[in-house]
C-alpha cells in the first residue's frame, strides 16, 4: 500500500506564536518526501515531529514573503552538514533562484547541487511515474503559487493468482493492464474483467496560500481529497483581507464547497484574533468538512479501488 | 534593585535538535534586554520564553556562521510588523553589514532605522551610563567575537535618610557621591563615611562563542560573574576541535578556572554526543562551578553591596 500522508508543520501567519510556526507543509507520497513553503525553524519541526530532512529532495515554494521561506537557508545549510550529495529541486516563482544566488554569494554554495524550476500558472512543474504537480498561479500581493500534488491516473490492478492460472507472460500482463482480454495458449479467451481489479482512486491534494479567493482555480482544485486554503482573517475583517489579498474562513469554505473538496484544513490564521474556534464556527457554516489544523497535525487519505459503478 | 539576567534561548552547536535550537542568549540589565547571536528561531524562542522582541534594541553578533545569525532575518521582519519605530542597533563583524544590506536588498527595507556598528578587538562597543560592552577577537574560522557586558563602577550610593537629616542640596549629593565631606550650614563638617553606603559590586558576563581556546582573552573575562564559553566537543577529540577551531569541555573549563570565573556556563555540544553529561564530567572536574546549560535556563547575579574589607 503507498502512503498518502500531509504532515502540518507550521500553521502560524506572518508571526509564529507560541504553538505555532510560519508556514510549512511536508507530503509523503509513499517514499516521496514534498515539502511545501519552508517558514523559518521548519528543520526545528521536521525534527520535532520525526522527519528526517535527508528524505527531502522536493521543495515547492509558494511565494517570497519571509514566513514561508526564511527556513530554506538554515534547512539547506543542515543538509549540507549532514553529508547531503543529491540534488535539490526547487520549485516557485522566478525570482527564487535570484533570491537563493544571492544567500549562497555570501554565505557558500551548498556542497550538493540544487536545480531551480520557475513555476508557471497551470503547468505540470513536477512528474514523475505515479505523481505530477500542477501550479496555480494565485492572487497575492507577489508572484504566487498554489501546488495540486496528484496520483496519475492508475492502470487496472492485475489480479495476481489469475497469472498463473492461464499462464501470462509479462509482455501479456502489460495488455491486460491495458485492458485487453487475454487469449491462452490452448485458443481460449479469457476476459480482461476476470484477469483484474479495478484501479485505486487516484488521491490528490491541494495546497493553497497565500491567497484571496480564487474561484478561477475551482476547476483545478476539482474532487481533490485534501484542500488546505488559507484563512488568515475572519469576515468580519473581510475589507483588511481583500486589502492585504487574504482569504476568509468564509471564503476558504465557499472555496471547497465549489471544488467538492473531501476536507477543507485551514490555517495561516492571523495573531490578531485570540484561538482558531471563530475560524472553525465560520467555515463550517459554509463546508462542513473543515478542519482548523495545528503544527503536527497529520492528514491520510486511504488508497481505496474505484467502485463497479465509477468505471 | 537592578536585575541582571541571562536566559539561553539556544545552546545547540550548527544542527538543532529536539530540544535545543541554535545560538542565541538573551542577557537583561534593568531594562536593558542585549540579544547575543541570533540563530534561526530566536524570535520563536523568545516567544515561547515569553520575552517581547520589542524590547530588543541592541542585537551582538558573534560571527557570519548561519546558527549564529539565520533567526536575524525573521525577527527584524517581525519586529517591523509589530509596529517597530525605534532605532536597532547591530554589532559584529564588518561583513554583517553587508550581509543585512544584502538581504533587504532582496526583501525590502525594514520600516525601522537599523545602525550598524563594527565590532573590534578590546573595544568597547557599547556604552551608556551604567553598561559598558566590550568585543574580544576570538579564534574561529572567520571574524569572529566575544562580547564582555559590564556594570561600570558605581559611585558610593547615597543613605537616603542622611539627606534630609543634614539637609544636603542636589549639589552636595552629587559631591557626596563621588567621595567629599559635606559641611553643614551650621559649619559642622560630616565626613563622607556618614553619608553613604557602599556601593554595589559591578556584575558582568562574558560570552565566549565560537572559538578555540584563546587564553590571551583572561585580563579581559578575569572575575566575570559568568562566563559562558563554548564547548562543543570531549577531549577525545581535541583534533578536530583544533582543526575546526572550536573547544573542548575540559579547555573551557581551564579557561574559566584562569579567569577565576563565578561559574562556568557550557554549551554549543555537538550533536554527535548523545548527552551533555560528558561535557559536564570533563568540565567539573577542572572547574567545579560548571553548568551544562539548556534552552530556558536562566541565571541571575544578585546585586551585593561591597564588603568593608574589599573597599
């Protein structure tokens, strides 16, 4: 079974707080290891919660603003100290790479090589053979992406005590998966329906901040399991929101009730306001499913077989 | 009384781990809060010790090593947000300046005046009317200092009840103080001995971090209140404290012990040990009055009145 994991590693705003850090977010996709924005004192939680930064060889940026990237200088550092040879890829707006050139003239180039990937407004910046990653551009007050981590759409599940059965060889077994029928050696036909199981559910979520609401986006934030959205303001202050281009709980629910989001998880609450219960009173009006998280907090979505009648 | 305070907020060597961040100390004179280093997740620290960033106003920088300055960038920006008007002045190495510049640069000026002030070896780069700090070259891999903070000589403290009794003008006070007798208008001469107490001992700390041991520095630390010296290896590995130009437990205790310190406070372990218990072993028994500090710990030097014999 391949994990599907979202681990909260800072869910602060522009101020951390006593309970809480500046904006991190680490996904682990089965051995994948994808953070996401790296506030400062992320190496601090990624160790507090048990997480080895060697495993991390992806980290997508949403924007320049110092709570989601002040960490990247002292993560990176540690990597290096740690023996660290891979690659690192980094991906986010197009001033990032100018951003990091300029830490690593003073400070040393990192003794392993880190690769720069400009996002751009619903590309794929990131694929590989079960994931891909699409960014949203978003509407912020600085060049700003959301990341949609999803599973690629799966090929039919062979159905393993079937090979020996009819006797399919691997050249064979790549059809079926396919969805072709098999015929035997002996002429037989056997149907593709009989040699598989249906394909796991695709999961997939979606990271957005930070953000005023942006409805453009629905239709690729679409049935994902997991939304987070930001919701840094209550409406209640919903002009300072649209002035400083932040999202309300309000907004952020209206939000994941247009993407039939599985779960909507909030945070980047602002330290204006005393607890996060008036978030959670506001969203929940609007999207039930809603979740006001706190650094540490973990997320799963099960890998389930698509049901006979969503084929 | 004036209160005379350090609080470790990080004691960990280049790597944090669970439970210590990276350099930083917090040393409060009066109303005076001095932020030594600045590794990343000071100002998260201070938040957790509850100690308010606003009242930082002078910042000492050891060197340009990142878990000795990577908290600056958040914490100025924070400051910013919080509405900082005041002046903020940064002391240490002549490359910080450049490297502040730099990243604001990058990330926008903050909205409050930063003054930069560059460090030298024996200088005193503070000073008002009741603390003096001077910076000691030490011996690291870069430009680096220690800083010594110092009450200044007190004058002979005024027996408040003797003022109205002999009904002495601002004047005399200020003549008293500074050692005269004072004649009455009625001629009577009442010698100073009558007038006054004795004045409060000068209390100081020194911060000795990073560095291999450097005993040149002894006339400038001698009978420190405090003194804390980095110790980031065991004697078994004295060469590589050597060639990476840091110290071991038992050269930062000999130090203490020429120095004739209060205590000896210990720190900056690297994180190959499994504990500071070694540290401590080896320390303690060179010099006894040894702590192995942790992140919160605090200690305070009481205010003492000179001793008649001391006078």
């Amino acid at each position: 079974m391949v994990s599907f994991e979202l681990i909260i590693l800072g869910s602060s705003s522009a101020l951390p707080t006593s309970k809480r850090s500046t904006s991190a977010h680490l996904l682990s996709i089965g051995e994948r290891f994808f953070l996401i924005d790296c506030g400062e004192g992320t190496q601090s939680q990624l160790r507090k919660f048990r997480l080895s930064p060697a495993r991390i060889n992806h980290i997508f940026i949403s924007h320049l603003h110092g709570d989601h990237v002040f960490g990247l200088f002292g993560l990176i550092s540690s990597m290096g100290m740690m023996g660290r040879n891979a690659t690192l890829h980094l991906y986010g707006p197009g001033a990032m790479e100018e951003m990091m050139r300029a830490h690593f003239n003073f400070f040393g180039d990192p003794t392993f090589p880190v690769q720069y990937h400009k996002a751009g407004d619903k590309q794929i910046v990131y694929e590989d053979s079960k994931v891909e990653v699409m960014a949203l551009l978003l509407k912020h007050r600085t060049e700003t992406f959301g990341y949609v981590f999803k599973e690629k759409s799966r090929l039919l599940n062979i159905n393993k005590a079937r090979i020996e059965e009819y006797g399919l060889g691997l050249a064979d077994i790549k059809k079926v998966k396919e969805g072709e029928d098999f015929t035997t050696s002996a002429g037989k036909l056997i149907p593709n329906a009989i040699l598989t199981l249906p394909p796991f559910r695709t999961r997939s979520y979606a990271y957005i901040s930070d953000s005023a609401a942006k409805p453009e986006i629905i239709p690729y934030i679409k049935d994902v399991d997991l939304l987070y959205h930001e919701a840094t303001f209550l409406s209640q202050d919903a002009e300072l929101a649209a002035k400083t281009m932040h999202s309300t709980a309000a907004q952020a629910a209206h939000m994941a009730a247009l993407a039939k989001a599985g779960k909507l998880l909030i945070g980047h609450f602002s330290t204006r306001y005393k607890n996060e219960t008036s978030f959670l009173n506001e969203a929940t009006e609007i999207f039930e499913p809603t979740i006001a998280v706190n650094d540490g907090d973990r997320f799963t979505v099960e890998q389930q077989r698509i049901s006979a009648d969503e084929l």
